[in-house]
C-alpha cells in the first residue's frame, strides 16, 4: 500500500470581488495499487511527508448582487397623494436572478408616494330664504367646483360628492280663514241679511289671530 496527502476539497473563496483566499482539506489517504482501492487514515502516518498547504490565494469574480424593479404601477389617486408599487427582483451582473437574501443587505424601494397635489373640491353659498313666508317651501344656493381659488368645470370634481343644492324648507304653519255656520235671518219675510263669524286662526290649537294678518 501507498501513504500520501490528498487534497479532499475547497472552500469558497473569502472575496466575492477581488482578492482573498480559500482554505483547503487536506487527508492522509491509504491507496492499495493492487486492489485499486483508497481509504483515510490518521494523519500521522503521514508525518513524514511535507503536509501540502491547506490555505491558496484566490479572486473573486466580482458577482455583485443588486435590486431590479419592474415599472411603477398606476398612482391609487389622482390627486391627494396616493400611492404607487412596484416589484423587485435581486440579480448579478450578470442579469441572473438570486435569492433576495443575497440582496436583503442594500436599500429596497417599493412604494413611493405620488400625485401629492390637493384635489378640486365643491364650493357652496349660503342658503337662501325659504321660497315661501309660512308652510313648506323649497330654498337655493350655488354649487361649484373649486381648485385653491379658481372655478373649474364640474366634471374636475367628484359627482358623487356634489352638494345638493336644492333642499325643502318649512316655516311655520301658514294662517286660514275659519268660519262658522250662518245665523238666522234678520227679518222673516222681505229682505234682510244673516251674519256668521269669521275668524282667522293658526296652528294645531288654532290660536286667533288679528285678521290683518
């Protein structure tokens, strides 16, 4: 049989880009000629060989990782800062795709604000008066769409938020003649009149009012 050093393996190399080292493995190996066979022993039946070195120099190949992105998407608003995704990738420079833990090390930027200017919004006037002076009535204002201080057209705002700019109004209960049944005659034959009293009243308890009013 044969004693010699075998060299087993090889790590990576310590630099992933430019200069560094790699250690080796290094066994004392028993090789039989006749049978064709080898196996490990203990190193020191090999103490009488020079031990080959187990650290060599080496270079890495400069494969360095970095984040790709795909476009940015739609902005979620059009106005009133929304915000837009996008996805990343870690490659090499090679363009080969790696595990995002090779990249997890280096700033990753996927959501950005965007379209941060305010939105038009609707404007009002103050009510008028009710279209009537007692009972229910109907009362108006305007309504337009605004951008700081410029009027812009409506359909820049949102319809579904549109003020209405018609509403119900009620006063209270309008006056109404209330009157009696006619008394008798004031002769019994010829001509003569019948009287009756008129009264102008007001709300649910019917309170007596002044008839100029």
């Amino acid at each position: 049989c044969e004693l010699r050093w075998h060299h087993v393996g090889k790590s990576d190399c310590t630099s992933k880009c430019g200069p560094g080292y790699r250690t080796i493995e290094v066994h004392c190996m028993k090789y039989s000629v006749s049978k064709g066979l080898s196996a490990p022993v203990d190193d020191k039946y090999c103490a009488d060989q020079q031990k080959p070195p187990t650290r060599e120099p080496c270079h890495g190949d400069c494969m360095l990782s970095s984040w790709h992105y795909t476009e940015w998407s739609e902005c979620s608003r059009s106005c009133g800062r929304g915000v837009r995704t996008r996805e990343a990738f870690c490659l090499n420079n090679l363009g080969r795709h790696l595990p995002d833990r090779e990249c997890q090390e280096l700033p990753r930027v996927v959501t950005q604000s965007c379209n941060e200017f305010l939105c038009p919004s609707w404007s009002v006037s103050e009510w008028s008066e009710c279209s009537v002076t007692c009972g229910k009535g109907m009362k108006h204002r305007q309504v337009w769409c605004q951008l700081n201080d410029e009027q812009l057209r409506e359909d820049f705002c949102h319809p579904n938020d549109r003020p209405e700019s018609v509403a119900p109004c009620e006063l209270h209960e309008c006056a109404s003649w209330q009157v009696g049944p006619w008394g008798a005659c004031s002769v019994t034959c010829g001509r003569g009149y019948q009287m009756r009293a008129v009264k102008c009243v007001t709300g649910t308890y019917r309170v007596i009012l002044d008839d100029d009013r």
